[in-house]
C-alpha cells in the first residue's frame, strides 16, 4: 500500500448548518484561476508494498515545482511504474487522488482523508466579537508557501481601517528575518512572531483566538501547500477560517460554506474577509459551525484509521484466498 499525502509541522511535536454562503460579500471569494492543484501537487509518499512478491519499498514523489527540470520525467515515470505495482494507494484528498490517476489511470486510489483527534480539540464556540481586541492566529512554518507576508500587510491594513485586533503568528522557518523586518515597518507591536509551539501551545493559542488566517501562496519554485493540518485543527476548534484557494484546500474550505476563501497574494481581500467576520458574528458562527461538522464527519482520527485498516484487511483476506 502507498500512501500520498503531506504533513505540516509548527516546530517541535507539531504539533451545524451549511447556510453560511448568504450575505458574504462576493469580492471576498476566489479570483478565477485561482484554484491551483490540478497541476498536480502531491505533497510525499510514504510506504508503498508492490504486487508481486510482497516486497516493502518506499519512495517519494515531490510536487512538480519541488522538482529541478531534468529530474521531473524520471519522477514521473517512477511513481507511474510504483503506482503500476502497488496493491491499492492512499490519497489525502481527491486533488491528490486525481493528481495520482493522471500518472497512471490503472492504479486504484482510495482517498482516507487526513485524521484528528477531536478529543482534543474542543468546540470554542466561533466567537469573533468576544474578545477586545480582535484575535487572529496564523500557524505553519515561516516559509514562502505559507504567504504569512501578506497576513502582515493584511494586518497594516486594518489597522489603517481602525480594526481593533492583536495577531499572533505561530511558527519558525528562515523566512523570519524577512518578517521582522517586516513588522518593524507596517506594523510594530500590532504582530507577534510567537515561535516554534508545542501541539498542546497551539491548541491553547487556538481557544483564544477569534479568527484563523492560512493565506498559503505558490512560491516561485512551484512549492506549495498540500492540505495543512493546522487548518483541520482550527476548524475543528470552531474558529472561522479564512485561507486561499490552493490545492486541495478548497475542498475542506468551500467558500461561504465552511469557510472564507480569498485570492493569494491579496492582503486586501484577506482584510475584508476579517473585517466581514468581525462585523457579521452570526456568519463566523454558521462557518464555524459547518467546519466543525465537516470535520466531525470527514476527519475524525478513528474513523479514518478504521477506513485505513478495512482497506489493509481486505487487500490481506485476497491474498490469503489467492
């Protein structure tokens, strides 16, 4: 079994109603193209076992733009011939399923879709006018794909708009340097770099916090997000999320639904998606509300692992018949 997928870490120990699409100003939502992942970004492979002999293997296969040029058709080939050979291959979402059948139509992909403990993320209830000021919380690794430059300029601008709020962005990386400076020129003191946190850091940072921002971006490289887990946990949290449309993040955040989707690279479009929550607490506790249940049904930790098992099981009971 292969299983394709991606992982996101914050340092160390990484740590109802669907009616949510009414009053949400439509110039929030998603430019046209701008979708991203039908390119075909899978972030990792894990562990693959091949058909004949039962061997174990592993490989890896890095999303096209991770890849240097002449390296990419050798890739390809690769996994379109371990994929050939794989008794069933595990796909985190249907953006990397379909990413996978593009390599190779014949193999049989499942998709068990990234899991959470939901025991340990408790409902916080989507509160976005609670608090004095507004919260937002950001979290991943300060890298370029995580577009934490534009929450920055984002955040300049609602202090220009006199948006009560402090923002807290969790996370190490070495685009940090760049950061500060950064902040020491849009908005001193208006934003902290909290550093690498513990998972159990986070989940407190995630009770306080009254919106979460992943404003995740294509770097120039070609790298990008797969399916952060960060978002997984903010909506589990019920905190409102606001993120941008890449790969296969439209498909735990549909706009207007679960969610507030904005265009990458638009700081604008990330400050009126704060500004809407903010001024329409009842739409950031119906988008709050779907996430969760979305969540609860589609993410569930156990659920997912059960999923997984039924698939080994079975894949075992044939070869015991063969």
């Amino acid at each position: 079994e292969l299983q394709v997928g991606q992982k996101e870490a914050q340092g160390p120990d990484p740590g109802p109603g669907r009616e949510g699409s009414r009053r949400v100003p439509k110039e929030i939502g998603p430019q046209a193209g701008g979708q991203g992942g039908e390119g075909g970004q899978t972030g990792g492979a894990g562990q693959g076992q091949g058909r004949e002999g039962g061997r174990l293997s592993e490989a890896h296969q890095d999303p096209p733009g991770q890849v240097p040029a002449d390296r990419r058709g050798t890739d390809r080939g690769v996994l379109a011939d371990l994929l050939e050979r794989a008794a069933f291959v595990v796909a985190i979402s249907e953006t990397h399923r379909r990413f996978l059948l593009g390599a190779n139509p014949r193999a049989r992909v499942e998709v068990v879709r990234n899991g959470i403990d939901l025991g340990r993320f408790l409902w916080n209830g989507a509160r976005p006018r609670d608090f004095r000021p507004l919260r937002i919380l950001g979290a991943g690794r300060l890298v370029e794909k995580k577009g934490f430059d534009d929450l920055v300029r984002a955040c300049a601008l609602l202090r220009d708009r006199d948006v009560p709020f402090d923002c807290r962005i969790v996370g190490d990386g070495d685009q940090r340097p760049r950061l500060e400076d950064l902040l020491r020129t849009l908005c001193p003191g208006d934003v902290r770099l909290e550093g690498a946190r513990t998972q159990d850091e986070l989940i407190a940072c995630l009770r306080e916090a009254s919106v979460f921002v992943a404003p995740c971006v294509t770097a120039p490289s070609g790298d990008r997000d797969g399916l952060p887990m960060v978002i997984l946990e903010a909506m589990a949290a019920g905190v409102p999320v606001i993120a941008t449309p890449i790969t296969a993040i439209p498909e735990i955040v549909r706009h207007g639904t679960t969610g507030l989707l904005v265009a990458e690279r638009s700081p604008e479009r990330i400050a009126d998606a704060v500004v809407s929550l903010w001024r329409d607490p009842d739409l950031a506790r119906r988008l709050a509300a779907a996430a969760r249940r979305d969540v609860e049904e589609l993410h569930d930790v156990a659920r997912n692992a059960r999923r997984l098992a039924s698939l080994v099981a079975g894949r075992r009971g044939l070869r015991a018949r063969l």
